[in-house]
C-alpha cells in the first residue's frame, strides 16, 4: 500500500486496503454505491481515504448507527 497517495486511491486499491484492515463488508459494488449517495470522489476519479472515512462516520451518525 505504501505506493499510494492515502489522499488519491484508485477505487481497487481503497477497497483492498480497507478489506486487508478488516473490513467484511466493501466491495467495489458498494463502494459505487456510497460515491451515487453522495460519497466525496476527488475530480480524477481517486478517492482521499481520509474523506471517505468521515463520510462513512457522518451517515452512520445520522442513521443513528
């Protein structure tokens, strides 16, 4: 992973990081499916881990999850 910007990951790469960190439920699928809910997408199609993250942290909070 130390090969890429934590700040610009292609898609492939964020889901394979958070799945080697444990993650049971991302896929490329639903990771598609959170950037049409409104996930934060950088203009070049990478995703900045770090926005995603509070993304996530913000509509689980509003779920009241």
């Amino acid at each position: 992973m130390s090969e890429y910007n934590v700040k610009a990951l292609p898609k492939d790469a964020l889901v394979r990081a958070l799945k080697n960190a444990g993650s049971r439920t991302l896929t490329e699928e639903t990771l598609e499916a959170d950037i049409a809910a409104g996930a934060p997408v950088n203009e070049n199609g990478t995703i900045n881990l770090y926005d995603y993250a509070a993304w996530i942290l913000k509509t689980e909070a509003s779920r009241g999850g």
